[in-house]
C-alpha cells in the first residue's frame, strides 16, 4: 500500500511505497510544519493496467488451452 505525505510545505502530496518511509519524512518536516500520512487511494491508471494484463492473461491460456 502506498501513503501520502499531506503539509502545507509542498504543492502536491508526495507518495511513498510504505508507511515506515512516508513516517521518516513526516518526522523531518514536522521540525519546521505540521505532516501526516495517510493511506494513498487507488490510482485509477494502475487500476486499469492491472485489469488489462489480468484479462491478456486469461486470454493467453485460453488460446494455449484450445
């Protein structure tokens, strides 16, 4: 699961790939501003490729099975 790092001092929320990673740099702005992290939702784009490749691959065997 990958995590948001939501303060005043960026533009845009950074992601990180995990939570222990995302609490580090929560840690260090939080000397200067107010951080958290949060889950980070699901990227619909990355929700679309894995659909995609999940339906090549049931393709793929059924060909290989006929």
């Amino acid at each position: 699961m990958k995590f948001l790092l939501i303060t005043s001092m960026l533009m845009q929320p950074m992601v990180y790939a995990d939570e222990a990673t995302c609490n580090k740099a929560a840690a260090a702005i939080q000397k200067l501003d107010t951080a958290v992290c949060i889950p980070a939702g699901i990227d619909k784009s990355e929700e679309a490729t894995r659909m995609m490749q999940n339906f090549l691959k049931s393709f793929s065997s059924t060909l290989d099975g006929s």
